[in-house]
C-alpha cells in the first residue's frame, strides 16, 4: 500500500491557499480533485478546475497565465478546453503526473502562485456541471448490510440469495437522469397494496440511497475482459451518488427484471471527482468475514488483498421544509464507512467486463448502498425506518418514514487516518419537489 503513497500526500505540505489548510477542510493540497463549472449566472463555456479549500483554480486560466514545467501544458489541455473526459481517457500516468504538478504550483512555497492567484474562482461563485457526459451507468449491490436488511424485510429466513456472496450484483441503471444536486420531483408510477387493483399516483415511499460513483476513466474493446490486475487503472475517481429509489414502485415493478421506473427518474452525483490517487492512504486490505467464501480467481488479485478497499466515511443528512422554517439545521440520520462493501471496486470492474462488456470513459458505476452493520448505519430510509414501520422523529418534532415535499437529502463523505491529512468528496443535495 506504501507504494501508492508518495510527496504528494505529505501531511506536512501545506497550500499557500489559505482555506485549503483549515482542519475540516474537504479539499486540502492532498486532495486535488477535478470537476467542470461555469461563473454563475454566465453564459459561457464550461471550463474545468481543482478544488482547493474554498476556491477553484481555473485550468483554462491556469494554462493561459502560469509557466508550468515540460510536457504539463499538454495535459493540460483538454482541461483548459472543458473537456475533463478527454483527459480522463488518458490513463494513470498521465493523472499522476498532472497530479503532482498540482500539487507543486499549490503548495506553500511555489513559484507559480503568483500568476494562480490570478486563476482561483471562490467556490461560491462557480455554477457546477456534470464532470462529462455519463456513457453507460450500472448500479452495483456491494452493500452487504444494506442487502441484508432489505432481504430480512422481504426474506426473514434467508434474507441474502444464494448468489451474494459469490457474484456481485448489478443492474443496468439510466444515465440521462443523472444530474448534480437540485431538485427531484417525486415521480408518480403504479403501485399495489397487497390483493388490491393496482393504482397510479404519486409514489407514497420515496427515498435516497447513500452510494460513493466509480468514474470509468479507460474503457476497454468490446470482447476483451479486464483483469483484475488492471481493473483498477480503468477508474479514474470517485463521486457521491444518491440513487433516488420509490420503493412502492420498486415493490409492484421490480419481478422478474428488476428495478425500471422506481429508479431512473434521477439519480445525483456530487461535483468533484476525488481521484485514486488522492485516495492512497485510505486504501485497505480486502478481507472476507470467517466462514464466507473466498471471491473466485478473475476476482482475486494480491494487489486487492493488499489494498482493495476504501475507508471513506459517509454520511446522509436532512433538512425539512419545516425545519427551515424554524432555522434548524440539517440532522444527520445515519453514518458508515465504504469498507463494508462486500466488493471492491477493482472487482466491480473485472466483474463487469468478465464476459466482454465494453466500459468507455465516462461511465459511471454505483457502488450500491453502503450501509454500517447496526440498525442506525442503514443508507437508506427504507432501512431506518425498517421498512415504514419505525417512523424517525426530527428536529422540531416531526417524523418520518419516508421522504416528503420540501425535504432536502444531502449526501457528504470524507477520509480520516493517523499520519495523513484529512480530504473530502464534497456533498451533494436534493430537494423533492411535488408530483
Ligand atoms: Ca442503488
């Protein structure tokens, strides 16, 4: 795992951008990640930029204003144009190298800060977009508490099929509906209380799902598997996801295909894609629980043994329409942490072009929902409320089972370890809006 560690992750490099040295900081000189905005209010093109503590370092500024040492302005390029996946499609070294050059011109003591002070954009001020257009999304089911909790629900005897533990689980989701944060309006769809004729209305069990999204960065030729030992090449970075979810469509729909309308009305990605790279000292040994069957060999590899999994921790709040009302803040309803996913996500992308499926830049693969092992972890409302029965009492004295009208859901995550500077992912917000 040291090896993936190197000077850009020094705890003791600081930035002379001063808000990116705060300790709660999501986006230290340590993290770097890259995401696509415009001023607001301005009509013109998309640009790309680095987060960095509160501001954006424009990278078509960036190119234009600041020397920067041989072979960078290349890769800087595609960025300065706006286009963020045409860099994405470059591969690992070309990340690691634009990476470490990042880190120099924003560390304390660089002597390009003079001509980048000259290309930071306060965040507050910056309108962002989608990192690129989304090819293909698939949504994974790594969540194994998740899948246990939800299976008990419909399943008390065996809540977990047969082929958890051996496949990872996936659907092919819709990638025109997946947007930044704002607003969702709650979708109306068929449903059926038991035995009764079914009915078309607004969805009466909406709900979020917690998952972190996988950026496909270098796609693979349809027929030619990626192995697990490259698996992880292919991944450029890392978002939140809120996979909105009706659970009452869900419930009438979902037999025998799976999940259609109960999921593809929206599904929200936070802004800045934290790389792999930034990632390094949160990396952790992929382990099974005693008794649980080893992944199969296309599965398998000593590098995902070694360092296949991600400590990230995660977090989901809300804010009612009253609570705002009533100037309270946001409460967090549940936390957990990515290493409790049963798979990594070498292993979703080995898993996925196993049988030849082509991956392209830009995709995006859901993790699925990431919840903690104890009924309070659960990333869902499904699984907080236990299925509507539990109804979660708020701030101000309202309750609930599932989301309502003016509810805004916000997703955050951050990585915390002895010996490395804190980084975050950032948040990402929906507001649900009446049918
Ligand atoms: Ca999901």
């Amino acid at each position: 795992m040291n090896r993936l560690i190197d000077a850009t992750h020094d705890p003791a490099l600081r930035s002379w951008v001063e808000s990116a040295n705060a300790p709660d900081s999501d986006f230290p000189v340590q993290n770097l990640p890259l995401g696509r905005f415009r001023l607001a209010g301005a009509d013109e093109p998309l640009r790309c930029g680095v987060a960095i503590g509160d501001q954006v370092l424009d990278l078509q500024l960036a190119l234009q204003l600041s020397p920067w040492p041989d072979g960078v302005p290349e890769l800087l390029a595609p960025l300065a144009a706006g286009e963020l996946a045409a860099f994405m499609a470059l591969g690992r070294p070309a990340w690691k190298a634009l990476r470490a050059a990042l880190s120099a011109a924003l560390a304390e003591g660089s002597d390009t800060a003079p001509f980048l002070e000259l290309c930071l954009l306060p965040q507050a001020q910056a309108a962002m977009a989608l990192p690129c257009r989304v090819g293909d999304y698939t949504d994974f089911y790594t969540g194994i508490h998740h899948a246990l909790t939800v299976g008990k629900l419909m399943r008390p005897d065996h809540p977990l099929l047969p082929n958890y533990k051996w496949v990872p689980i996936g659907y092919h989701g819709r990638a025109s509906s997946v947007t930044l944060g704002g607003p969702v309006t709650r979708p109306r769809g068929q449903t059926r209380s038991s035995g009764d004729t079914p009915h078309f209305g607004p969805s009466q069990r909406l709900d979020y799902e917690l998952e972190l999204g996988l950026w496909v960065g270098v796609g693979n030729e349809l027929g030619t598997p990626v192995p697990m030992a490259q698996a992880e090449e292919r991944l450029f970075g890392v978002t939140l996801l809120n996979d909105w979810s009706a659970r009452d469509l869900q419930g009438w729909e979902y037999q025998p295909l799976g999940p259609f309308l109960a999921k593809n009305f929206s599904t929200m990605v936070s802004p800045w894609i934290v790389s792999f790279e930034a990632l390094a000292p949160f990396r952790r040994p992929f382990t099974r629980p005693a008794g649980d069957p080893q992944p199969l060999p296309y599965l398998d590899s000593e590098f995902n043994r070694e360092a296949g999994a991600l400590d990230i921790r995660l977090e989901v709040w809300l804010q009612t329409a009253r609570m705002r009302e009533l100037g309270l803040p946001a409460q967090r309803l549940s936390h957990s942490n990515a290493l409790d996913a049963y798979w990594t996500p070498a292993q979703l992308v080995a898993h996925h072009t196993s049988n030849g499926c082509n991956l392209a830049t830009g995709d995006l693969l859901g993790t699925g929902t990431l919840s903690g092992p104890l009924p309070a972890q659960g990333g869902s409302l499904l699984e907080l409320s236990a299925g509507g029965r539990q109804p979660l009492t708020l701030p101000g004295g309202e309750t609930r089972t599932f989301l309502e009208d003016g509810d805004t859901v916000t997703l955050r995550a951050f990585c915390a370890a002895p010996g490395a500077v804190r980084i975050g992912l950032g948040s990402v917000s929906g507001t649900v809006l009446p049918a």
